[in-house]
C-alpha cells in the first residue's frame, strides 16, 4: 500500500489522432478505495500493454465501448488484496481479473481469480498462462485447426499471441513459420519457439521471401497485423485454409483504413476466414491455464517478456507496442511484489 | 439425333479480355462419337449457362483447370440417352451430368444420374433442383446458418442461387432480404419470391435503401456479387455475421480485380467468412434433390427460367449473365425433348 494513502491512476486526457503521444494522458490521484460489500481491493504489481487498447481510444466504439475523456485506461492486472469483503480472498493473496492502469483497484470479488503462489512466475498471469495464450489457444485450435504436414504462419510471431500460436500448432506437427521484424525476433523464433522458419517482414520482398520458407503453400494463418503481411500471406494461401483473425495492428493508428484484399480468392480457394475474441468464451482460459500450467513448469512453452518499470511509463509502452518496440509480452511493473 | 449425324460444339477460339464476344467462340462439327465401354451418348436438351464459367475463360486456373484454346467450353446439361454401353442406361431415358456446349456427349455411365419422367420439368434439373440449388442449400445451411428472426441478405436475388437461397432462409425464419437489379427483377423477388424487401443496387444510396430494409443490421450474407453490393452490405454487418462467399460475378470480366474491404471489421465483429463450392460435396445435391422436389410440385419453391434458343447463341447468353441481362435461371434449349 502506498505509504500516502493515494491511489494513482492513468487517465486518457485526449483522444490520440494517429500515433498515441504522452500528452493524450494524464495521471490522477485520489484515495485508496474501500471494499465495499463483495468486493476486494488491489495494489497492482503488473499491468498488461496490449495491442487492443489502441481500439478503446478510438471516438467510435469497436466491440467494446471506447474508454471516454477523463476516464481511466483499462488493462489487465495481476494484483495483491489488501483490503477484501469477500470472504473467499484474504490480504496477501496474489490475484487476477482486476483492471485498470492504476496502482490499486476495487472489484467484485467474483470477477477475480486466484494465483497459487510457488507456481509459475506472476506476471505469466498476463502473458503466456493469461489472456494472450489462451487467444492464441483458442485462435489455434477453433479456427486454424492445423494438422500434421500442414504450414502454419503467423505474424507477430514473437509477440505475446503469436509466440504461444506458433508453439501450439507446432505441438499439432504443422510445419511452423513465423513473420516478426527484425533479425532479432526473428532469431529468437527460430532458435529460441523452434519454429521451422521467420520472415522477417521489413525484407524487399516479403513475398519472395514467404515462398520460400512455405514451399507448400500455406494452409493456416494467424493474422496478428494486417496491411502488407496480410496481402503476402493471402496471395499464398492453399485451398481450404483456414485463417483466424485476431488483430490488425499495422492499422490501429490510422484515422481512416486502408483498402484491403479482393475476395475473389476466398470463393475459388474455399478459405475460412473467421475473426474472435477470446474474451466471448472466458472457459477457454480456465482451459488454456490447465493445460499449459505444466508445459511453462517444464520449460517446453517458451515465453519472453519485456518489463517497463512504472507506471508512469505505461502510455509510451503502449506508443511502442502499436509499433513493434517491444520484444516479447509487453508488462509494466507497477509495484514490487 | 441429328439427321446429319454431325455433332456441333462450342469451342474457345480466343480468351477475351473483358466482355467475352462472339469472336472469342466457334462452333466445330465432327461425327456424334460412339460409346466405348461403360459409356453412354446424349443429345442435349438443355444446356446451363452459370457465371463460374468465366473463369474457366482465365489464363491462370482458378479452383478448376482452365479451357484450353480450341477445347469445347464445358456445362451442365441435361440430355436423352442416343446410345449407351452401360447397362444402367437405355436409349430414350433423361439425365444430368452430361457436359459441355454441344449437341452431343459421351460421359462414362457412372457419372450420369436418371432423372424421373412425369416428374419435374427437365430444366428444373439444371436450376432450382440442380446444381444452382443445392449451391444456395450449401450455403444458406452450411456457412449462413440464418436463425428465426435474423436477417439474411442475399445477392443476385432474383438469379438461380440468389432465389434459392433467400427461400430456404425464410423457411428457417429469417428475415430475407434481397438485392437485384432493377425494378422488375425486384418486384418479383418480394412479390413471387415472398422475400420481406429487395434493394436495387443501382439506386443512388445502396447503403442508406439497405439500412432501410435492414433495421436490425445484418446477421448472414449470401455473396455473389462482390464489389460495391459487397462493401455496402459489409457495412452493415451485425457481431457474430456469416457470410457465405458464393460468387464475385461484379468482376469476373476484369483483367485485374479492383481492392476489397479492410478486414479490420472481421476481428472486432468476429465475422466468419467461408468459400464455398458445391461440387466439393456431391452428396449435398443428391440430399438437396431429395429435400426439395416435393417443394417444387407442391410450388411452395419458386423459381424462374430464362431460355434461350439454340447452342449457337450459349456465347451471346454468357456475355449476358455476366451483366445481369437475364432474368431468372439461364439456359440454352439445344434441342428438343
């Protein structure tokens, strides 16, 4: 608990046009709040950046309604109880499904779950055994459904979502090829997830390149990104393939969004194209934590993380998410543990 | 037979650029073959002339192999067995599965299928009660999946799959909407069709007469059109829409396919779109046979033909489909029952 008794929260002060910039921000204080009947309050230790949030600063709503002026930005959060009238969480425990780039949070107790302590690290709560796993799960296993000999892409593919896609459908024996930017990610993905191969997207030819790493064509893609990547992969995609939408980060920027494919090929190819979010279906995370809990024990899901101390600093993580600053699932530490 | 005993056939001379014409055609004679063995020989009585077959006018293949420069073009046809080296098979019975545009055609016995006589009318077998037909059951049950009170919206309304398909959406509940092409073709679509509205997609403001006809938003789309019908219904689509990707008739004469919608709307409304092709699923049009001819003797399924006489005129009524000049099932009388 903070020794002033204050609670700091990120506020959106302005609607960002085009890139978010610290201005579009503001920090505000005000008391720790009570616990008022049901409900348990939380210092926050790590709040998740994620690529979505840009969607909440936008004027018109997208599948979620817009976070308004003055209001604090939303985010998830792994957090301590310090104060509960829920009789199911005491002080101390380690929890998640608190919101909000703050310091502290109040919220009903039965939207919170409980973290067992001397498992895997706490922030993997927002990460690998959170919800970018569990989106990368479900986006796998509902909609791409790759199956042995099959190849497999995704773009962002050192990314929180993209990284944990590519591991799974790897575990399904798909031939697996990443698209990140940089030599870097890009090295990561192949030596470090043992994808089968990286693109690395800012290359002259990306399509060239993406030929050669899918000889076979392309059967599944998990699109994280949009814009140039999306139009290279779709030239490439065989009949039948399948490909789950998660997001189109390229864009989230832009005022107005570009044109996209003619959809001339979907006919003749028979491709599914299917968006989600993991969110409509919250047993698939209870599901992804079961199952991926022991191969994070074990060390065989690989995950990297990238931890912005202060938050504070949230608002410029964010600017650099939406532009791939980030290498691995973007977290800011908001207080020690 | 023919007296002459000379089958005629329509061949590719040339591969249009745009609108095929009738220089892009010839018509060949050479003796009506012989049945090998396990082969059977009809006259053509109806030939169908559906949109798909401009592609097969491309240079590059699309889902099926191009005809190739002097080859006969290829259809669906319904024909009176002349001769037959099948023993499933006598002279004078009706079938489908015959192809091409020509007077005659050998096809090996196992491909064919009977068609009952004092039943149904011959052409129904190419339309409503063929392959347009179970198109529009594939579609409509497969990938639109329209519930009671949804709105389900469909393309080329008063065309073969397009009447179809908005028919059995409105047996499941759903609230049909049609698009046509001008006044006369809407007018029947609401009035003998039965559907709830049809916008003409050559009015001033498509989106704005949709939005009138489409309050609730739209939950299924049935495509077949592409292009601007494509973008606006897009627009308007409801969280959780289908879309059943038919066809894209609006481009089939282009060199080079116009740019399509940003797929950004597909994510956040977690759209799912899906190509499809019948022929991928054969049981579907024996199922759909089945379901539907008492539906079509008891004239609760409506349909409408638009025939043509005479194989030497097949081009001209191609050129035509392409633009919508027809009105209802196209097909070529070639001879007489």
């Amino acid at each position: 608990m903070s020794a002033s008794g204050l609670r700091r929260s990120v506020v959106l002060k302005s609607r960002p046009r085009g890139e978010p910039v610290a201005e579009d921000f503001g920090i505000v204080e005000d008391a720790i709040p009570k616990a008022g009947p049901g409900e348990v309050v939380t210092r926050t230790l790590f709040l998740s950046i994620d690529p979505y949030m840009r969607g909440r600063l936008r004027e018109e709503q997208t599948y979620a309604v817009a976070i308004q002026i003055g209001e604090v930005m939303t985010g998830e959060t792994v957090g301590q109880v310090v104060a509960s009238a829920d009789p199911a969480f005491v002080p101390g425990d380690i929890v998640v499904g608190a919101r909000g780039w703050q310091t502290h949070s109040v919220t009903p107790g039965e939207r919170l779950v409980k973290i067992p302590k001397g498992g895997a690290p706490l922030s993997t709560y927002l990460g690998v055994l959170g919800m970018p796993g569990a989106t990368a799960y479900a986006g796998v296993t509902e909609i791409c459904k790759p199956k042995a000999g099959e190849t497999f892409v995704v773009s962002a593919a050192s990314g929180a979502v993209g990284s944990v896609a590519g591991q799974i459908a790897k575990r399904a024996g798909a031939r697996v090829v990443g698209i990140a930017g940089g030599a870097d990610k890009c090295l990561w993905v192949q030596d470090s997830l043992g994808f089968d191969d990286c693109v690395d997207h800012r290359s002259l030819d990306l399509g060239r390149e993406l030929r050669s790493a899918c000889p076979n064509g392309i059967d599944c893609y998990f699109e994280n990104v949009g814009g140039v990547v999306q139009a290279a992969v779709f030239d490439q995609l065989n009949a039948f393939a399948r490909v789950a939408m998660c997001g189109m980060v390229s864009q989230y920027n832009e005022h107005t969004f570009p044109a996209g494919p003619n959809l001339g090929f979907v006919v003749g190819k028979r491709v599914h194209i299917q968006g989600f979010i993991v969110s409509d279906r919250p047993e698939r995370m209870t599901e992804w934590r079961s199952l991926a809990a022991p191969w994070v024990a074990d060390g065989s899901l690989k995950y990297r993380e990238d931890v912005i101390d202060g938050l504070e600093n949230a608002p410029d993580a964010l600017t650099g998410i939406l532009s791939g600053r980030n290498f691995g699932k973007l977290l800011v530490r908001v207080s020690a543990e």
